[in-house]
C-alpha cells in the first residue's frame, strides 16, 4: 500500500475517509491587513509631509538671512566705492602732499617724440 502526503484544510482524519486536497489558490489578504497597510502607508506620508514642510521653512528662513546680508553687503560696497572715489580725488592728494612735506615739482620739461607714440 502506497502512502502519499496531502495538504487538506483540516486536520481531522477519520480512517477510511478521504482528505480534501487543498487546492492552488492565488495569495489573498485579509481587510484587516489591507487596513493595516493602508494606516501605515497614510502615517508614512504624514511623516514625510510634516519633514519636508519644516525643511522647506527652514531653507526659507536660510534664503531671507542670505538676502538681508546681501543687502548689507551692497551698501557696504557702496559707501567704499564713495571712500575710494573721495580718497583718489585731486584735493585730498595735495592735502595729502602737504601732511607728508612733499613739494610741487618746478622746471617740468616735456620730451617731443617725432612720429605716432601709443597713448593711453
């Protein structure tokens, strides 16, 4: 007498009655999984929603510091171009000139080249 393994959907085995095979069937989920999944997916996003928001208000905060130092910066820049232009004009080099006991020079002679000379 051969013997052979079948799977059945009960465990019950009466002598001289006959199992019922399980049959294949396709994987299934309970609702109470699909729910399950369905909480944890919804968590999940409201996590990520709630990460992204706060990055993006802190990347916000981040951009309105750069402007104002940028701001900043662009007045800062201005009031020494003012300075430069102030330091390099003709009045404050003689005033200059007199403060470090220079003198003005006497006796400028020119030299005449004949012919095109470059100038700038």
């Amino acid at each position: 007498m051969n013997r052979y393994l079948t799977l059945t959907q009960s465990s019950s085995v009466r002598f001289g009655e006959r199992k019922r095979v399980l049959k294949n069937r396709s994987f299934r989920l309970g609702n109470i999984t699909l729910n399950l999944m369905l909480a944890v997916l919804i968590c999940a996003a409201g996590v990520y929603y709630i990460f992204e928001v706060n990055n993006l208000a802190t990347k916000g905060y981040d951009i309105k510091k750069m402007e104002s130092d940028l701001e900043t910066l662009k007045k800062e820049n201005e009031q020494l171009n003012i300075r430069a232009a102030e330091l390099k004009s003709m009045h404050n080099i003689e005033e200059k000139t007199k403060d470090l006991n220079m003198t003005a020079p006497k006796d400028v002679s020119y030299i005449n080249l004949p012919g095109n000379v470059a100038m700038k």
